[in-house]
C-alpha cells in the first residue's frame, strides 16, 4: 500500500473512532455479571405494573408484546398496560441524543403525576448498563426491553429516542421520532396531546 493511500486509510479509521460509532462505556460500569434485580434495587428503578399477557392491542394502540421488564424476569404486554395518558420513549444508554434527552424526561415525569410513563429500553445488549443509566438520568418509572427491535415494524420506530403519547384509551396519539429539544418542547406536546 503507498504511504497517502495509508494515510488515508488511517484518518477515515480515526474519523470513524471519533463519530462514537461504537457503544460509549459509561464509567463506572457494573460488571457483566451482575445481578440484574439487584441492580435495579440499587439504582432505585421501580418494578414494572402488572400486564394481562392476553389484552390484545387497541386501534391505533400500543402492540400485543411479552417484553422483559429491565432489572427482572416479569414480562410485560404494552397493550395490557393500565389505561391512562402515557408518555413512553425508546432509547438505549448508547445514544447520545437520548442522553441529551433524558432531563427533559426526568422533569416532566415530575410535573405531571397524572400521565404514566414507560421507558424502552431498545436495541441495547447492555441491561446492566441500561440500569445504569436509567439511574443516572434519574428516571423513576418503569422500564422495559426490546433488546431484538421487535417493536420496530409495529410501532414504526426509524431510530431512536423516539417519543409516543398514548391517550386514556390506549390510542397513540402522536409520535415525536427523533431527540426532545427542551422540557418546554415536551410540555407543550403532553399538554396538546394528553
């Protein structure tokens, strides 16, 4: 190989390095081995409500799932989640703008005590450092996990984070695809469409 074509070669693989296209280690990170439950317990994040694994999807709703509450072995159907205004965001602890996103989030689920809230934890093969995380950013609702995008199709998901509304009745009402801008932002959609 010619040295400018090595050169080359070496910058486009340090530009790569530097985009973050692989997943960030938060620091510290708990062990790959950790006990999950335990974890949760730790970081304070609550367990997820009790689902009917047979209520089938209202119109429009959330879908029929069995997904994995984070930090536990409890299963969870989305439609089956009790019937209230819903806030629930996809994210995953390696996306930036889901970190850039997560006050926004902590401080709406403070000012709004009667909308429910649900993380999904989406496409992040690190629960422990999902936990983590979730800790971090101080979200004390519930969690849980499609590690597989399962819910990529039927939700419609382009990527995350990714914001739905979910009206009393199960309907989602609006989808917000892409990072919240502000706790303003987020304000204006839960009080226009909730």
């Amino acid at each position: 190989m010619s040295r400018p074509r090595t050169l080359v070669v070496a910058l486009l693989a340090l530009g790569v390095a530097a985009c973050g296209g692989g997943d960030p280690e938060p620091t510290p990170s708990p062990s790959p081995t950790a006990d999950l439950g335990a974890l949760r317990v730790e970081y304070g994040l609550p367990e997820c409500p009790e689902t009917d694994p047979a209520a089938v999807a209202v119109d429009g709703g959330l879908p029929q799932t069995s997904l994995p509450c984070l930090g536990t072995d409890q299963m969870v159907n989305l439609a089956g989640l009790p019937r209230k205004p819903m806030v629930v965001n996809l994210w995953a602890q390696w996306c930036g703008p889901c970190r850039e996103e997560s006050p926004w989030l902590r401080t709406a689920f403070q000012h709004h005590p009667d909308v429910a809230f649900v993380g999904i934890n989406y496409n992040d093969p690190k629960p422990d450092w999902a936990l983590e995380f979730a800790s971090l950013a101080g979200w004390r609702y519930p969690h849980v996990q499609d590690i597989d995008k399962s819910l990529q199709a039927e939700l419609g998901v382009p990527g995350i984070p990714m914001t739905l509304f979910v009206a009393a009745d199960g309907r989602i009402v609006h989808r917000h695809p892409g990072v919240l801008t502000g706790e303003e932002e987020l304000d204006a959609l839960i009080e226009e469409h909730l």
